[in-house]
C-alpha cells in the first residue's frame, strides 16, 4: 500500500528542483557554458579575439578644434578653458621650460594625458591577446594596454611594483553597447556587436597636460573611451578622455580628440621630445 505522506513529500520536493532545473536550462548563460550539443564550452576568447572595433593600424589627428593651444605651444600663463584650481594655476605660471630641459624632462608634455592631444601619428598594434599597443610619433612615445585574461579587462591591482612613468600604468576592457553590422559578440555567437575600448591609467609620473606647463600630479587619474565611427567609406577613431587630479584640478578635464585611418605608414615621423 502506498503511503499518501510520503507520496506528498515527493511531490513537495520534486517541484522545486524541477522548476530549478527549468531555470538553469533556459538560462543562457549555462546555455552558453554547455556548449553545443550540450557539450561544455571552451575557454572565453581572448581580449583580441573579442573586440568589436578594430583599432589596429596608422591614424592621423585631426585638429579641428583647440587649434591654438595644439599646434603651438601656448604662452605661458595660459589656462584658458582649463578647470584647474589655484595651485595648478601658480604650478602653471611658474613654467620654465629651460629647466625641464637641464633636468632632462623634455617629455613632461607627453605623458598619458596630454600625448593622444598633440598633433601626429598614432600605430596602433595587438603585442600579444592581452596586450595592446599605441605609438605615437609625437615625443615616440608608446603606451601600452593590458587586459586581462578574459575579454572583460585587468585591474590595477594586478600592476607590478615599477616607478612611476610618463604613460603609466594602463589596464583596458572592452565595452559592448548592441548589436550593429559590425564587430562580432564576446564570444563569437549571437548577433554582432559594437563596443568601445575602456582604459584606465594611473601610476603617472607627474607632468603637464597642456604643454605649457600646466601641471598634472601623481594621483592623477586617465579614463578613457576608444571607439571608431564610419562615414563614406572613411574610418575614424574617437578617443574621450577624462583627467581628474585632486592636486591641481577642481574638476575632471573631459576632452574628445579624433583621427583618420590611414592605409599605410605614410607620413610616420618619430620625433623627440621638446620642452618648448
């Protein structure tokens, strides 16, 4: 004879683990770890497998705006349209190119915050699946981005305990924002995405962000957004960065600055770095 109290305790228990069941099978993140055939998944695709904007190769800048202050190197004193608060504006009048130069640090204008500013050239190249790579021929200066080992990006904990530099210490991440007729997913299923390049440095040696010599500190802070756009047949990178610096700011410095593709190394000219 079968017993009803232990049958309802069946009932009870199965339910529950049924409805679970239900959940982790419609759920597509475990779809996508099961894999096809519901076979487990490989490994996540590396930083430079994922990408969905393709970064890769020589880029001009375009200077159409702020053109006195990128072109030439401004007068000392001026801060114009600069949020930087009174000690950044005593650091900055205080300017003396000759003695950068006498202590040999001519490249001041040309660290992370200020080189993607400057007029010239960028190379961009993937050093390995989670390293990659901007040169710029203004001050040939090279930056390098370190991702993690998935397609989501580093940390800056991760960072080894070197002294701090012009370029710093940059990790990066990609960011997707949607599918368009572009790019591929994380992943390479699913429908195509499009996406921006996070990046994050710090570990900055001090320097200036405008070349006159208005000052950024040590604990400053780059975050900035690569991305590309499109228009008749012509590609074009954007590049959004925000500095903040509790030292000599009273805000962040937001500025967005633009290049061109170029086919080819054309026009790649590495210069020295110039105090003046």
């Amino acid at each position: 004879m079968v017993s009803l109290s232990n049958h309802a305790f069946n009932v009870r228990t199965a339910a529950p683990l049924c409805a679970l069941a239900a959940a982790l099978w419609l759920d597509p993140q475990v779809a996508a770890q099961r894999g096809r055939g519901g076979q487990p998944a490989g490994p996540p695709p590396t930083p430079k497998a994922a990408a969905p904007v393709d970064l890769s190769g020589y880029w001009v800048a375009l200077v159409t705006d702020d053109w006195r202050w990128r072109m030439v190197t401004p007068p000392k004193g001026d801060v114009l349209y600069l949020p930087v608060n009174a000690e950044g504006r005593r650091v900055a009048d205080a300017w003396d190119p000759a003695k950068d130069e006498a202590a040999g640090e001519q490249c001041k204008g040309y660290g992370a915050p200020s080189v993607m500013h400057l007029p010239g050239r960028l190379h961009i190249s993937w050093q390995n699946d989670t390293t990659l790579v901007v040169e710029t021929d203004a001050g040939t200066q090279t930056r390098v981005f370190h991702f993690g080992a998935g397609s989501t990006g580093a940390d800056q904990r991760a960072a080894p305990p070197d002294a701090p530099s012009w370029q710093g210490y940059s990790v990066a991440q990609w960011e997707f924002d949607g599918p368009t007729r572009r790019g591929r997913m994380a992943g390479g299923g699913g429908q195509p995405r499009h996406g921006s390049l996070k990046v994050e440095t710090r570990r900055l040696r001090p320097g200036y962000f405008r070349k006159n010599g208005v000052p950024y500190g040590a604990n400053a802070t780059l975050t900035e957004y690569f991305t590309t756009l499109t228009d008749e047949g012509v590609d074009y990178l954007v590049v959004t960065n925000f500095l903040e610096d509790p030292q000599y700011l009273a805000q962040p410095y937001i500025r967005t600055v633009q290049f061109k593709r170029q086919a080819d190394p054309r026009g790649w000219n590495p210069t020295a770095c110039s105090a003046r």
